[in-house]
C-alpha cells in the first residue's frame, strides 16, 4: 500500500457494490479496456453502492450487513443510455432504479462501518462507468457520440452485493457475496 496514490488508500478494506453478470460486464469491460484501460486495470464493471469501509469488520458485522441485506430482495437493474458529468471527465451508464440502489447505499451508510468523509457521499447518482478520463482518449462530446451510437441498453437480475478489496496492486477482486434475499 505504500506505493498506492492517497486517492487509493481510503479503499484499503473495500467497498460493497452490484457486480453485474458475465455477459454484461463482458460487454462494458470491453468498452472500458478501449476508452480507459488503467480505470478498468483497478476493477472491472461495477455499479459502486457504498463508500469504502472505514475498518475491516468483524464476523458479527458483516453479520449484521447480512440482515440489513436479506430484507431487500432482489430486484431488476436496468441500465442504460449513455450519460455524462462533462466537463468532468466521466462516461457512465444510466441506473434504475435509483431509487432502489440509494436506499441500499443510505441503509449501509447509517451502520457507521463506511468512510462518509469522501467527497460525492451526499450527491451520488448510481452509474456503471465506462470511463473517468484517467487514460485513453480525450473526453469530449465526440467521444460520448460515438460511444452511444455504439452502446445500447439491457437489464438484469441484482441477486446480491459484492464485497470487493483491492490487492496490494491495487486490483479489486470480489471477496464475498451478501444476498438480497
């Protein structure tokens, strides 16, 4: 972690997000892989729920989180079309509904287990980001024209949250499942 940019080091025990099947993440992860190859090194395709844990917890609370969890059920994600923050250097994929990912992410965030002095906690907007402009080619309208003329818009079933924990090179990889029912 010493070698981790101060961006970075907040991450160190994880964070919970929708890690969407196979064939979507295939589908935006190759996206990503073009448009910005070193964001899409850090984590493949997620749809980020929480901020990251402040601590790493213990079995009881990750217990806890469990309970909170089961009552929700799963429920339908759709996403899609293409959206920007320009002239902040993002691309992302529209989510639905809000509604329901901010009431996971609010229910989580009052357990007291997450980091809610990052920037973004209050103004979150769910999203599935293609990319943040860290590498690949210059954000701009064009680019966000090409993209959409190429990016369509599909759903799935959200069975669950995704405990993802960054490697000592700072490569997420899901640790555990907590389902929604």
């Amino acid at each position: 972690m010493d070698h981790w940019e101060d961006w970075q080091k907040p991450y160190q025990f994880g964070t919970l997000v929708i890690w969407p099947p196979d064939e979507v993440r295939e589908i935006v992860n190759s996206q990503r892989e073009r448009i910005d190859p070193v964001s899409q090194s850090y984590c493949e395709t997620h749809i980020s729920v929480t901020q990251p844990l402040s601590r790493r917890l213990e079995t009881e609370e990750w217990d806890r989180l469990g309970d909170l969890l089961v009552s929700f059920g799963s429920f339908i994600i759709e996403y899609g079309p293409l959206n920007t923050f320009l002239p902040y250097p993002c691309i992302w994929y529209e989510i639905r509904p809000t509604n329901r990912v901010l009431e996971l992410r609010d229910t989580l965030h009052q357990t007291g287990y997450f980091n809610l002095d990052m920037k973004h906690p209050q103004n979150f907007i769910p999203h599935m980001t293609i990319t943040e402009g860290v590498s690949g080619p210059e954000l701009d309208e064009d680019l966000l024209h090409m993209l959409q003329q190429e990016s369509g818009n599909g759903s799935f079933q959200c069975e669950g949250l995704a405990y993802i924990v960054p490697d000592s090179d700072f490569r997420f990889r899901v640790s555990r499942i907590l389902p929604l029912s």
